[in-house]
C-alpha cells in the first residue's frame, strides 16, 4: 500500500553462499546509493513474507492467497547471482556532491587528456575515469552534450586497445549509457561557463598583483578585496568610468557589512572615484543604472594570468603561478607562508 517492495536475490561466490558480510558488501557497492541493502550487520530485519508482505508474480499481480511457507518455498528456489558477475563501476569516479565537483579545477590538464584522447587507453581499470576526463574537456571546450555522447562513444571503440573487460566482451550497450550518464551529469552540475565564456569574467596581470601588495602590505583580507575589484574592473578598464552594481560588490568584492567601508578607503587613498549618475532608464520607472566608478589601475601588458588556459580567479592561485615558488608570494605580500600552502594543498588535492 505504501509503494515500496523487497528484491530478495541470492547470491554465491565461486560456487558458494556468501557470508553476510561479504553479501552487504557487494550490494552496497552496486545498489547502496538507491534503496536500502539489508542484512546489515548489526541491524534487525524483519523476516520476509510477514504481516502485510507478499509476493509478486511475473505478471505483476500481488499473490495474496499464497501462504508464508509456499513463499518461502519459492524464495528458496531463486536462481543465485555470482557475486563476481555484479558490475561494480560506479556512476562517477568520485563523489557527486556539487560544493565539490563543482570547482574549476576538478580536472586533468588539458595536454594530457588530449593525449589519452590520440592514443587511448594504457591500462585495464582506467576506462570509466577516462570518459570523465574526456567528457570534462569537451565540456571546457563548449561542446554539446549529444556531440560529446556520440564522440566519446566512437572513441572507446576505436582505442580501448583491449584494455576495457565490458568492450572485449561487446558489452557496447552499457558502456554507452554510462558514458551518456557521465555527459549528463557534467553539463548538469558543473559551473555553467566553459573555457571562452568563462575568459570574459575577469581577469588580472602581474603587475596588478604586485600593486595590489604595495596598497595593502600584509593584509591579506584586504589584498583579497582588491583583487576580486580588479577582476572586474580589468576587462573594463577601456571605459573611463565602470558601472558597478552593489551586488558585486557586497557578492564579489567584500559582503553587504564591509564593502561601504572597503570603498571609502580605496577613494581616501585616491585610488577610486565614483560620480553619482543615478538615471532612470526609459520604460523601466522603478529601474536605474548603477553607480560609476574608476579604479586606477597600473599600465601593464594585457597577458591575464591563467592556469590551464583559464583566468585565474584566486588570489593565492593567481600569486604563485606568477611568481612561481611560496617564499617569493610571501615576499611580495607580507601574507602568511601557510596560506600558500594550504592552496597548494587543494590544488594537488582538486587535481588529485
């Protein structure tokens, strides 16, 4: 009555019934994210075919006037399920919990994925992980998904180089849905601009980041703020004066309690004006445009800082890969050695 139902399976390893620890196990790893595995190991599970369960015939229909013993009987008589016959690739190769995956640098370089992408596979076991690198290139590259599918299909046929189980055995229908599954779950959830979309956010030279540490020495909060004010102004310093919205600035630059006093302070140093051209626009009686601001900016090369390709939007990021080692970031910023190596340690970890 309650929409829910038992699968009972039964299974054997080389011939044999498994434990119970071995059995929760196995299931766990293959059904565990959709419905409940029991016997559990230290949990109480009520015997099938009690009050209220029945079976259900290959028809669909609910065997109500069968008996508990002839149920059992026929549970009995299940065929068992090799447990070393179960597939056990998972969906993705790692958690799907958006805060993480959702970061700009969960991905393999891009030199090395067009190489596995010229020669294919090297090693049995790397199939699965080999379509998520792939798919997230084709993504950064601003592929269409349904263009993406059906490449990456043709390409593990042409290069699994018999180093795939599923491929050698022709096992093509399930290896095009989980790499339909991987597509999906990529243009779904990870951030919504590719490589050239994501280029035209914002930007920062070198010769930003070394006037941003002559403003604020050794003050990181603050060299942070004025870094996330330079991303936004950079691409945008060809006007003489920037529309800047208060949601930037209370979102991007610091929070709705600070940005006030954030600004005052770049404007008592003399390094922003404002002009106050509040206008109403045409047809619009409750909208105005933002307020104008002009940030003054060091003359540099337009070269943005970037990593694999990408501007680099993180101010630690951003320092070492233009100064190349933590001693010369903290020489230049007065900040904390340990910061630096904190962000080393996410990156090796996002990359990792």
């Amino acid at each position: 009555t309650d929409g829910n139902c038992h699968l009972a399976l039964s299974l054997e390893y080389k011939g044999r019934r498994v434990t119970h620890r071995l059995g929760y196990e196995a299931l766990s790893n293959m059904v565990g994210r959709i419905c409940e595995v029991y016997p559990q190991l230290r949990r109480k599970f009520r015997l099938p075919l009690g009050r209220g369960q029945r079976l259900i015939g290959e028809d669909g229909r609910v065997l109500e006037s069968m008996p508990w013993w002839d149920g059992m009987y026929w549970l009995d008589k299940i065929e068992p399920l090799p447990v070393e016959q179960m597939h056990f690739q998972q969906e993705l190769p790692f958690s799907s919990q958006a805060t993480s995956e959702d970061n700009p640098r969960k991905w393999t370089s891009s030199a090395q994925v067009w190489e596995l992408y010229e020669h294919g596979l090297q090693a049995f076991g790397t199939r699965h992980q080999s379509h998520w690198e792939i798919a997230v290139a084709m993504w950064r590259a601003n592929w269409l998904p349904q263009d993406a599918t059906a490449a990456l299909q043709r390409w593990v046929r042409k290069k699994h180089n018999g180093f795939s189980k599923q491929a050698a055995c022709g096992d093509w229908r399930s290896i095009d849905a989980e790499i339909a599954r991987q597509v999906r779950w990529i243009w779904d959830h990870f951030r919504p601009y590719p490589d050239t979309p994501h280029n035209l956010d914002g930007y920062v030279t070198r010769e930003d980041l070394r006037w941003i540490a002559e403003i604020y020495p050794c003050d990181v909060v603050n060299q942070k703020r004025l870094f996330a004010l330079v991303c936004y102004m950079r691409p945008r310093s060809c006007h003489d004066f920037v529309y800047v919205p208060a949601r930037v600035w209370r979102d991007e630059i610091a929070n709705v309690r600070t940005y006030h006093a954030f600004r005052q302070d770049l404007e008592s140093k003399g390094l922003l004006d404002s002009v106050m051209s509040y206008r109403h626009i045409e047809g619009l009686p409750n909208a105005s445009y933002s307020r104008k601001f002009r940030l003054k900016l060091p003359s540099c090369s337009s070269e943005s800082i970037q990593y694999d390709g990408r501007n680099e939007h993180d101010y630690y990021q951003a320092l070492l890969l233009s100064l190349g080692s933590v001693r010369e970031a903290v020489a230049l910023t007065g900040v904390s050695k340990q910061r630096f190596y904190d962000a080393l340690e996410r990156q090796e970890f996002d990359n990792g």
